[in-house]
C-alpha cells in the first residue's frame, strides 16, 4: 500500500504543542494571614498626617499590684511604665507588562483579570513575608542549633510565654523544616492525648494555605519566608501572641481621572497603563504596608536545624 | 517585599574571541559565540529564593553553641522598607528607626564590615554580607554557603566561629553573663535529657541526643571555669523594724 496518512506527514494540518485549557501555578510561597488575633492591627495611615503609627504601650491594669500602706500613711506614686513601637507604612508595588501581541494570543492566562486577582493574592503574601521576618528576633528562644525541631521545644516556648504573662490565642509561624520535623517527633513519640487538631478543609478555607493546625492551643501555620538563623545552619520561626508583632496599611487614594484603576478591598490599588507607541500595556497593582516589632516578650524564637 | 526572583541562567562562558582567517584568501574576523541562553561550560547559576540585605545584631541573653564553642545567636534587621520603620529614598536605606529600636531592645548592632581580616577579600570592601555571581537578588552572609544549579544553602561553621569569636575579642560585643550560661546549660539539660530518652527507644533521634549532650558539656565547662573567679555582689545587712 502506498500514500498512507500518517501523523509524521501533516506537518501542514498540525500543531507542535497544543495548550492545556488548564494551568499550574508554579510553586511559590501563597501562604496569607488571616485577621489573627495574635496580630495586633495598629491602624491605617489614611488621614493620619503620617506615614508612621505609634502604638503606645502602658503598664495598667494590673501592671502594678496595690500595696500594703499603713493607716493614716501617705502612699507613695507608683511610677507608670509605658513604652511605644512605631510601624512605617512603606509602598509595595508590582508590574506585569504584556504586548498587544501576547494579549491577543492570549488562552486565558495574560489577561486583567488575572493579574487583578495575583495583585489580591500577593498583596496578601506580601504581609506573611514581613511578618515572618520578625519572628527570629525575639530575646527568647527555644531549640538548639543544628538539632531538629521537637514538640519539646514547641511546648518550651508556649511556657515561655506564659511565664511571661502572654495571653492566648497564640500563633506559630514555622519554617515547613520546623514544622516537618515536629510533626515527625509527634508520629514516632507521641503517646497519650496530644492536643493536636489537624487543618480540616473548612479551616483552610477561613486561614488559607499554610494553616496547619491548633497545637496544644496554638495556631500553627508555615511559610518559606521564615529566614534562616547562624549563617544558615538553622530555620528561625517563632510562636508568639498578641503585642509582640503590629501591623499597619493605608487605605488606596483613588483619583485617578482616566479610569484606568480599580481599588480592590480599599487596600489594593491595580491599574493599566498603556503605552501605546511600543504596544505595550502594564499591569501594575501597590499596597502599602508596614509591620514591626512590639513588646518582646510576647514573643519566642524557635531556632532549630534547617 | 525581596526583590523579585530572576530565572535561573547560566553564567557565560568567560573565553575571549580569538582572531582566525576563514581561508587562505579570506579577510581576516573573529569567533562569534551566539547568546543562545547558555554558554557551554557555563556555570549554572545558585537556585536559592530571591533575598535582601541584613544588618546582624547580637543580645546579651542570646547564646547558643556550635562546634563546641559557645557563640552568639545572631539576629538580623532585614533591611525591607516598611519592616520595623525601614524606609528607601532611590537606593538609599533609611535603617536609623530600627537601629534604635533595636538598641532600645538591648541588641548591639554589628556593622558591616566588623569581620576577622583573615576573612577579607582582597580589593573588595570588607563587609559580611555577598551576593552569589549572577543573583544580585540574593544576599547571604559570607558565612552561608550556596551551590550552583542548587536551593541548598549550608553554613560554613569553622569561620562562622572565627567571626563570632572575633566579635567578642574584639569587644564589640561582651561574653556571656554567668546568669545567661546557666539559662543556656537549663535549656540544654533540658533538650539532652529529653533526646537521650527518646534515643533509648528510637535509634533516629541518637545523633541528636549526642549533639544535644556535647553542647551542653561545652556549657558546664564553661560555667564551672567562670565560677572560680565570679565574685559574688557585696551589700549591707538589712534591719527590719517590727
């Protein structure tokens, strides 16, 4: 037989590579925080007269105990404590720039509402990131060096904590090396009832990817923005509660004439620009953010081998 | 937020073009090597997550040990805009807020270039702080070692040692408080105890338990040698009147 179609000889009828309808995301760190209580929200800058939020901090409310004074004595001043923390709101932005070209052979991936939504989710991410870069520089801290993670040292800096009055809800931010091998050290020794609730999807809807679970209390969640501690050797995350980290945002100013922005949630400004001569169009979305340390002692750092 | 991650790449080939003539009558050119987006014997590049700058700083009650030395547990000011009051004017970090806070805190700041001499490379300016060939993106420490082609980073603990000693010869910053090394060798018995319990039962936590119990025989030695010569605070009786 002869003049058989075969595949090889359509060149002219058919494509290389044909694309998936569907796409994966490549792997990146998308964990986002939720409104924890652990997480003091100092404020929004918007109409502050400032780009920085001072957060007082008072020695009240049982700081300081009565004492015991004689009758007809005259009680002494008792001095009162107070310290502060200031967050800066700082600009983070980000740029898509796509050609008139790319748009138009676009299959569902180069298009505004997707980079819309990325603007959402990384703005999001973009505040685990600052979060989690404070969570190594506590005094306290738990775990040796080069020596893996263990519950051990998981319930040390909870009773670190609360030998230092911290009041729960508490939140873990660990690096997943942390977290991997706590979770080891519970599977191969745990015996007895651990109070340990794993992450059920309903959970992970309400907190997002990177929720673990409630261990002993504390809400767990990792993240690979965790740094790295003595030169690399170790993984710095911590556990902490509510005071030891503060936050802040500005709300968007949206006045912009030509149309070409939206603000997403009052935080999250995404606009496109184009530039007409080179056929080019950017997607460019801000958010403005600021995170910083406030009392220390709410806070542990667990460093343990990485 | 670090600076955005560049694709991995290769670094090019560093071979200079060479002149030739094509033939005995050709004119005379020189060796073309197309950028086809890697070079033959290129380097591939280190595959670590995009990173920013540093300051470390060291706290008195921060200590831990590593190759049977007692050393500071380094911190760090990560020097992104809006953390801890860091602001950036074009190139230039605004760090004064958070270097006061930190002090504040008790942390002592060390300045970049505070590193042994022996650790200096030579017509460079001496500072901890590097960034891998072909990542400006990334900065580690000096001390951090990362590969090409690779996400692994690792320390490189014998000169890690050498830069903390130095800190502490040097007197930037002081050795650890006898209350701080008892705080340490608690922890310590603590974490040993424990693993060595665990070892008895799951030969997977052995080399563990052994390293935990040789850092916590570095800190007894230490404190029993500070003990012979601490001298215990001197006060005066007290009266109560009852």
């Amino acid at each position: 037989m002869a003049n058989e179609i075969l595949f090889s000889g359509l060149g002219d009828q058919t494509l290389a590579e044909a694309l998936s309808n569907q796409y994966l995301l490549m792997l990146a760190d998308r964990m986002a925080l939720p409104n924890h209580p652990a997480l003091f929200y100092a404020g929004d800058i918007a109409a502050a007269s400032s780009n920085t939020i001072k957060v007082p901090q008072i020695g009240l409310m049982g700081y300081d105990l009565l004492a015991s004074t004689g009758d007809g004595a005259t009680v002494a001043n008792s001095a009162l404590t107070d310290a502060s923390s200031t967050v800066a709101v700082a600009r983070y932005s980000k740029s898509y720039e796509a050609s008139d070209l790319a748009k138009m052979t676009d299959g569902g991936i180069v298009n505004m509402q997707m980079f819309a939504q990325d603007a959402i989710v990384s703005g999001a991410v973009t505040l685990t990131s600052l979060v989690a870069n404070l969570v190594d520089n506590f005094a306290t801290t738990v775990g040796s060096t080069g020596v893996d993670a263990t519950f051990a040292n998981f319930l040390d800096a909870l009773t670190a904590l609360e030998v230092a009055k911290v009041q729960g809800p508490f939140m873990a931010i660990l690096h997943p090396v942390q977290w991997g091998d706590i979770r080891k050290d519970l599977a191969i020794t745990a015996g007895g009832a651990i109070q340990y609730a794993a992450a059920s999807q309903e959970a992970l809807a309400v907190r997002g990817v990177g929720f673990q679970g409630t261990l002993c209390g504390a809400d767990v969640f990792t993240s690979t923005y965790v740094p790295t501690a003595n030169a690399s050797a170790d993984r710095a995350g911590g556990v902490f509660g509510r005071g030891a980290i503060v936050w802040a945002d500005g709300t968007i100013v949206n006045d912009d004439p030509t149309g070409q922005s939206m603000v997403i949630g009052g935080k999250i400004l995404f606009e496109r620009a184009r530039t007409a001569k080179s056929g080019l169009t950017a997607y460019v979305s801000h958010r403005y953010l600021g995170a910083a340390e406030g009392i220390d002692l709410c806070g542990v750092s667990i460093v343990t081998d990485a | 937020m670090p600076p955005k991650k560049t694709s991995p790449g290769f670094v090019a080939d560093a071979s200079a073009p060479s002149t030739f003539t094509s033939s005995a009558e050709g004119a005379a050119g020189v060796s073309v090597l197309p950028n086809m987006g890697a070079a033959p014997g290129g380097v591939p590049l280190t595959r670590v997550e995009a990173c920013g700058p540093f300051i470390l700083k060291a706290h008195p009650a921060r200590w831990t040990v590593m190759g049977g030395k007692v050393i500071p547990q380094l911190g760090r000011i990560a020097l992104m805009p809006g953390l801890n009051s860091i602001s950036k004017i074009g190139d230039r970090i605004n760090a004064s807020e958070a270097r006061a806070a930190s002090a504040d805190r008790g942390w002592k700041v060390i300045p970049f270039g505070h590193i042994p001499p022996a650790h200096m490379q030579p017509g460079q300016e001496p500072s901890y702080l590097y960034s891998p060939e072909g990542r400006p993106d990334v900065t580690l420490s000096i001390y951090t070692r990362c590969y090409p082609g690779s996400e692994r980073l690792d320390c490189d603990e014998a000169r890690y040692i050498e830069f903390c000693e130095h800190l502490v010869s040097s007197g930037l910053i002081d050795p650890p408080a006898l209350w701080v090394l008892e705080q340490l060798a608690e922890k310590l018995h603590r974490e040993s105890d424990g693993l060595a319990d665990k070892a008895r039962e799951h030969s997977v936590y052995k080399s563990a338990s052994e390293k935990a119990i040789a850092a916590r025989d570095v800190v007894d030695a230490l404190i029993e040698e500070r003990r012979r010569t601490v001298t215990p605070s001197r006060g005066a009786s007290v009266q109560v009147d009852l």
